[in-house]
C-alpha cells in the first residue's frame, strides 16, 4: 500500500508516519528528512537549501523528486511507502505519478489532515525531535517518559528546528495555502482523496488514519 499524508506544517504528518511505520512495517519517505540529513552531512545540496529551508520556502521541484526517485530504488518492491511532506506542488505531483507508473505501482490512497492554522502554530512552537531515530516529541503534548531522552531509542539528542519559529512557520503556512493546497482537488479528481480531521489526541487521529485506510 502507498500512500502520501497531506497537510499544513504541524498538521501531524511524521507523527502518523511514524506509528505507521512501527506498527505495519511500511516506509516513510520524508522529503524534510531527507533535506535535513543532507544539511547535516554537509553535503553541496544541503548547503545549496540551508537558508531556503531556514526561511520556510520550498526547495526546488528538481531537488526533491531526485531524493524520492532515489529513495525508491533503494527500497524493494512492495514495501508500502509513507509519502510525508511530498509532493507539495502539482509539478511534483505529477512527478510521483510518473515514478509510481514506473515501477508498476499505484498510489492507494492521499489521507488530508485538517488542523486549523492557531492549533498549527502551538504544535510547531512546542515541537522538538529525536536527532538519532527522528521521534517526534512536544513540550505539552507528548513528553518523553524521562525528561531529555527519547522513548524510542534512548539517544539524548533531543533537538529543535532552526525553521520552528512563527516566521517561518508564516512563510511555510503561505506557501502551502498557494503551492500545495491545489493538490486536495487534484487528488479528489482522481477519486484518491480521504479527508481527515487532524485534531483530538494522537491515537484518536490514528484511529481516523486507520479508517481512512479501510481497517
Ligand atoms: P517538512 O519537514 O516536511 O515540514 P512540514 O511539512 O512543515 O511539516 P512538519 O514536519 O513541520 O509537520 P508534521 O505535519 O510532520 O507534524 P509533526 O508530526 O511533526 O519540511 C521542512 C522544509 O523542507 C520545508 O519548509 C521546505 O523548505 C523543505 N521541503 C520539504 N519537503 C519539500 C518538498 N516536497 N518540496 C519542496 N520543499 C520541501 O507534529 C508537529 C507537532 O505536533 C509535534 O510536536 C507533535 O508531537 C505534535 N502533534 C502531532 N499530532 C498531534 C495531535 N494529534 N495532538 C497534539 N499534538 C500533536
């Protein structure tokens, strides 16, 4: 099964990716992880998105369907991929179509999350991250067991985003009301769409995620 989860920043997309994941086994393929790993090891792409990223704006089309196509050669045949944060222009859209195609696949369903924007801004501002295995954690609404270690793999390298701030978060909220928000009647078009809401508790939304899947 593939499937892309679509929605705001915030809007809790690695969080479901996650459980997703752990509990049936899928792949995740997380452009922003994938950008930021690349921040990270210093690569001369990573440099080249640093302060596109930092700002809120969208990296280029280019960039990131090389990183998914990458990606799902790595990965066999079959194993169930977690499109999380791509694609987020029709340009990309139309690109994973193509990749899908490619390889004998399909897209089996495109869950949209709604989140209003206040609650979007409160999860952003609180959220911090496992560096090690990428567990997503908040400041009121999912702490660690014990403070300053992630749950999932001990690590102690708990970090916050550089774009986790509410002026990128503007930008990064502008950008996907005018770039990406097209593709909800893109995706209804092609009859791929299930709409969720994404507020409520972490397992009530994975409850509806769930349903949205067909289980
Ligand atoms: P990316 O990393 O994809 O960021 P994003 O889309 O802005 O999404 P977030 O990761 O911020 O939010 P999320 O929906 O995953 O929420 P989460 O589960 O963490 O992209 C970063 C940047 O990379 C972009 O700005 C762009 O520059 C670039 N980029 C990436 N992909 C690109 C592409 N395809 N094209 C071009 N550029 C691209 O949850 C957030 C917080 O809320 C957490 O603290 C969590 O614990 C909490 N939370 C989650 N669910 C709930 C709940 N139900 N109730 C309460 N709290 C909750």
């Amino acid at each position: 099964m593939n499937i892309i989860l679509l929605g705001p920043p915030g809007a809790g997309k690695g969080t479901q990716a996650h459980r997703l994941v752990t509990e049936r086994g899928m792949v995740q393929l997380s452009t922003g992880d994938m950008l930021r790993a690349a921040r990270t090891s210093g690569t001369e792409m990573g440099k080249q998105v640093s302060a596109v990223m930092d700002r809120g704006d969208l990296v280029t089309d280019e960039i990131v369907i090389g990183l998914i196509a990458e990606q799902m050669d790595i990965h066999p045949a079959g194993c169930g991929f977690i499109f999380d944060g791509f694609p987020r222009t029709l340009a990309q859209a139309d690109a994973l179509g193509g990749l899908l195609e490619s390889k004998g696949q399909s897209l089996d369903a495109v869950i949209e999350m709604k989140v209003d924007d206040e609650a979007l801004v409160s999860r952003i501002t609180g959220r911090f991250t496992c560096s090690e295995c990428g567990a997503v954690y908040h400041d009121v609404t999912k702490k660690p067991t014990t403070d300053g270690e992630c749950d999932n793999c001990g690590s102690r390298g708990l970090t916050r985003r550089p774009d986790d701030n509410e002026d990128s978060l503007r930008t990064r909220l502008m950008n996907y009301y005018r770039d990406t928000s097209p593709l909800i009647g893109y995706y209804y078009a092609k009859g791929q769409l299930k709409r969720i809401d994404g507020l409520g508790e972490i397992d009530e939304v994975a409850a509806r995620v769930n349903g949205a899947l067909g289980e």
